[in-house]
C-alpha cells in the first residue's frame, strides 16, 4: 500500500520543501518514490530532480531519483498508485485526509503560535482532516512536528506541552546547515556521499549534516 506523507506548515519559509527534497532522495534508496507539489514552473523541487536525472544521464551517476509530479486532485490517485511512497510538498488543505503521515516543520515564533492552542487556524485545519480521515473509516494520520530553527523564541518544554495538547509528536531537530541548501542548488546532497565517483566532494561536515538527515528519516519512517 501507497505510503502518504504531506508536508504543511503555517508559514511559507518553514523549510518544506528542503526537506521534502532530502526526505524523497533518502527513501527513493529503498522504495519506489514519488514527489508531488502545486503546479509551478520552475520551482526548486523539480529543479533539483532535474538536475540529479541529467547527473545520472550526462556523468553516469547512480543518483537515487524520485519521480516527479505537478498535483491535481483529478489525477492524483492514478499517478500516485505505482509508488510505495509518495510526498506532498505543500499541498492543499483537501489533500490532508489523503496523509498517513503529516510532517510539520517548525520555524520561528510565529509558527509555534500556530501550534500553541487548539483554536488556532492551523491546528483546526489538522483536526479536520483528521476528522474526514476518520468518516471514511481511516485510522488517523500520524503528525510530525519538525524543529529547523536554531533561534526560535519558544522552549522545549512548552512545544511538548503543545504536543501532549494537539496530538503530534516532536522529530529531532533539523540543524541550520549550508550544506543542505547547496544540495537543493546543485542538485547533489550529503546523501550521496556513499556513491565512489562524489566521495572526493564531501568533507566531515557534510558527515555530520548527512547524519542528522539519517535520523530525521529514521525518526518519520519508523512505524509507518
């Protein structure tokens, strides 16, 4: 069974796309992938797919390659269907029941304002769908908070205290790290580093970057 994970959050610049990027790279390894976003030209998420598919073409990588599509509701069951999991980069509020897993980054206090309270539009957006989830007969999707801010105005203790309120859990944090952004740009991540023909591009902090994707991925993936 298709295996769906939707990434949404409060604000426009929480790092969704990132990590929807490195999220289908590092399970695209082991599973048939797909990564879907509103129909938009020229956006960074298919840029670097782009670029890793001409990378495996020109160079004669063995780039891990997630397939690429623009969402539409009309097709979306049909071309998700072949895939063991599919990402949903920002998708719209109706594509949520869809999720079997809802993955939130978190980044400045605005964000966390909308995961304080469960009044908050946000919050209630996630309890709708959960709720249409559960009229179909679907056992309720799981919700990932993802911390990705080094300067956020809130404490751990109060995000769980919003965790024990709202019903998400908390993924460790994703580190402010140069190398993922040069990875979207490039089209090569930290995640490639165990291919012979890149070793020579990456250096220990590249390492330590990959290492913290690994967790984060583990951390999302387990219990599925």
């Amino acid at each position: 069974m298709t295996q769906i994970i939707a990434l949404t959050s409060f604000n426009h610049l929480s790092g969704k796309t990132l990590i929807a990027a490195h999220l289908a790279v590092m399970l695209a390894k082991d599973y048939k992938t797909a990564v879907f976003e509103e129909a938009n030209k020229q956006s960074p998420l298919s840029e670097f797919i782009a670029k890793r598919c001409h990378l495996n073409i020109s160079d004669k990588h063995a780039l891990s390659l997630p397939a690429y599509h623009q969402l539409f509701k009309t097709n979306f069951k049909e071309l998700s269907a072949p895939f063991d999991v599919v990402i949903l980069d920002s998708p719209a509020a109706e594509f949520l029941p869809l999720a079997d897993i809802v993955i939130t980054p978190l980044r400045h206090l605005e964000g966390f304002k909308s995961l304080s309270n469960a009044q908050s539009p946000f919050a209630s957006t996630i309890w709708e769908a959960k709720k249409q989830r559960a009229s179909k007969g679907k056992n309720t999707f799981k919700w990932i908070v993802l911390p990705n801010d080094d300067d956020a105005a809130f404490d751990n203790l109060q995000l769980q205290k919003s965790a024990q309120l709202l019903g998400f859990e908390i993924a460790p944090h994703l580190e402010n790290r140069a190398e993922y952004a040069q990875g979207i740009k490039t089209g090569i991540t930290v995640i490639d580093k165990d291919i012979q023909s890149l070793k020579n591009l990456f250096d220990m902090s590249d390492l330590y970057a990959r290492r913290n994707l690994k967790k984060i991925t583990d951390f999302i993936w387990r219990n599925k």
